[in-house]
C-alpha cells in the first residue's frame, strides 16, 4: 500500500502538462526518500464538463475527500470561444472550483508572493522599492463572503437589478484568523488584516474579531489596512508586509496584484486548507488556453505547490525543502521558461527550455 494517495487534477488549459510535470518531480522525492504515492485522478472544472456535463461531480468530492491531500493544476478556458461559458453561470468551470473549495471546507487560501533575487528583473517596480527582496503570504479567506453570499438577479417595471451579499459570521472570521497569526508564527511575526471597515458592517466586525484573536499572540504584531491603501501599498512599499489577511473577494484581487508585482507568477505556488491536514495545491496562475498543448508553460509554480503539500498535509519537511532547493539551483544555473527568460538580474547566461524539459531537470536536481 502506498504511504499517501493524492489526488492529482489535471484540469484545463495547461493544467495537463504542468501536474505531469509536478507528479515526476513527487516521483523523484518518493524514490530518494523511500516514500510511495498513489494518485487518483479526478476530473473539475472543463474536463470534468466534457465528460458529465457538470464541473464537479458527488464522485469528485468523494475521491478528493478519500485522499490525503489533491494537487490541482487549473481550470477554465477561454471564455470568448470555449463552449463552456456559453453554460450557464453555475454549470461553468469556475463553479467546479467553487464548489470543490465549499464542499471540502477550504477556507484558508495561503498565497505566498515572493521576490525571487534570480528573476528580480522581473520585478516591475523600480529596484529602490524592491531591494533585499520581498517574501509576504496573502491569507485569504475562500468560502465565505461574495462568493458565497445569496445572489439573484431579477426585473422590476423594466429595470434589470442584480443582488450579490457579503455575509460572515464571527466563527468564519475567527478561525482564519487564528490561522494567520499561527503562520506569522512562523514567519515574521506580523499580521496585516485587510478590510473596509469605514464603509462594511462586515468588515467592521471583521476588524473586532481579529483584534479578539490578537489577544492570544502578543508576540505576533497586528495592523489593520483599508483595502483600498493595501492595493497602493503593495506597490509603493511590498517589503512592508508579513502575512495580509483578509476577506474573499479582497484576497482574490489583492493576490492577483501581489502576484504580479513578483514579476514571475509563473512561480507562485498556493494552497487551500480546511481545519484538518488535508489541503487542495495549485499554482496560483490561470489556465493559459493560449499555449496550452504547446509545451511552453512554466511547471514551476506547480512543482512548488507539490512540495508545498508535502509540507502542510503530508508533514514531509526535508522531501518539501529538496524540492525548494531542487528550484532555487535550476533557476542559479541559468534555465528558464519563456516567461521569465529575459528576467536576468545577474547577467548570466539563459537557457530557453519548455515544460517538459524544466520538469525534467528539476526532478534530476532533487
Ligand atoms: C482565483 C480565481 C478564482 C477566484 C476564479 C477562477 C473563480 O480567480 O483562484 O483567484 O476568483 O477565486
Ligand atoms: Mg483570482
């Protein structure tokens, strides 16, 4: 019998090849560490569409739910010309990730963005702002909010409304922030809770549940930051922020935005926790159906979500920090992908590979 079954969704776009890219990375690990993993595919999102009509399925939740922990590549396609958004709303493959976040309890959604000093090139911002580098983890929370509220949309008289609500519950709040300070434990030691506090009720009592949590971390320190400052801050001073922990809908925008000041979202793992070990893995960047089958995309980030849930759901730390470091040498030796192959900060010589061949190389790295 295998020591952990994982489940591996391949999903969409470039979903295929950089899981298959990741599980040889976790193959190479199993091997030098004497470990053995089971996978179990399971089908959401597009893929899951085309072969039940639905992007998620009882059968998907129930071998997720079987497993020790999933590994998810991406999902969705091209919404001009995929067939899939021509569905409605809740039979697209969005919902299947809604769903599967909702239906195994995944509220903590962790998004490192991290300044990586081989791709600092890569950085948008001018070097003055970046120096030493940056390393913040966004903690979002994923199943409640926005996203979950009630929604309709209806007529009156003519005039077409549309209702979304944004609801949380003090126990909502409470345990992802009990999270956030537990990570900043680990880190820095400093929780930036996000919120719009002098407009939400909700995030009013967003702010006093945390300042509640605080209590118990005098060691960890907390601010609160408006939403709005948080999106001019993270580009007028990234190096500023530990750990930022917010809400839903501010988490997914402000992730997309720290990501992008990393220069290299090609890199940048995530994972979505529930209150057990067991966790869901993705890279935190989309599908790409625009060179999907092409051998072009980056594995990285999902290499780096597979020994993310070494770490967190399967507690295999050294296997973890070998792939880390698996990633940190191939990236010093000059190899790069396409979309952080003219990011050189140190005028070294680059190697242009695709998707295969990076995966390859990393797992002969471990
Ligand atoms: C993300 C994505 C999803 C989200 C979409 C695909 C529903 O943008 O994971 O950030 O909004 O949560
Ligand atoms: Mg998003």
């Amino acid at each position: 019998m295998a020591d952990f079954r994982i489940g591996s969704i391949a999903g969409d776009g470039i979903g295929p090849e950089i899981v298959t890219q990741a599980r040889l990375v976790l193959d190479r690990v199993a091997e030098k560490y004497g470990h053995s993993f089971e996978y179990v595919d399971i089908l959401l999102g597009g893929a899951s569409i085309d072969a039940t009509g639905k992007p998620l399925t009882n059968e998907a939740i129930a071998a997720a739910k079987s497993c020790d922990a999933v590994l998810m590549g991406s999902i969705g396609g091209d919404a001009k010309t995929s067939p899939w958004y021509k569905l409605e709303p809740s039979l697209r493959p969005e919902a299947g990730l809604l769903g599967i976040r909702k239906a195994l309890n995944l509220f903590a959604n962790l998004r490192p963005a991290v300044l990586y000093p081989q791709l600092a090139g890569a950085c948008p911002l001018k070097e003055h702002l970046t120096e030493g580098g940056f390393d913040m983890l966004i903690m979002r929370e994923l199943t409640g909010g926005l996203y979950f509220g009630e929604r309709h949309t209806t007529e009156e008289n003519g005039v077409r409304k549309a209702v979304d609500t944004l609801t949380y519950d003090e126990n909502e709040i409470r345990r992802i922030a009990i999270k956030a300070f537990d990570i900043a434990r680990k880190r820095r030691n400093k929780v930036t809770s996000v919120d719009k506090a002098n407009v939400l009720d909700s995030s009013r009592l967003w702010r006093a549940v945390v300042e509640e949590v605080a209590k118990d971390y005098p060691d960890v320190e907390l601010e609160h930051m408006l939403v709005d400052n948080c999106a001019m801050q993270l580009v007028r001073q990234p190096k500023q922020f530990d750990v930022i922990l917010t809400e839903n809908m501010f988490g997914d925008i402000l992730s997309d935005e720290a990501s992008m000041v990393t220069g290299s979202i090609g890199m940048l793992a995530s994972a979505s926790l529930n209150d057990t070990r067991f966790g869901l893995y993705e890279p935190s960047h989309g599908s790409a159906p625009d060179i999907a089958g092409q051998d072009k995309a980056n594995p990285i980030a999902t290499i780096l979500s597979a020994s993310m849930m070494l770490r967190y759901s399967l507690d295999l730390d050294k296997e973890a920090d070998a792939i880390d470091k698996a990633v940190d040498c191939v990236l010093s030796s000059g190899v790069r992908t396409g979309d952080i192959m003219n990011e050189n900060a140190e005028g070294k010589e680059l190697k242009l590979v695709g998707c295969s061949e990076m995966g390859s190389i990393i797992a002969d790295a471990v």
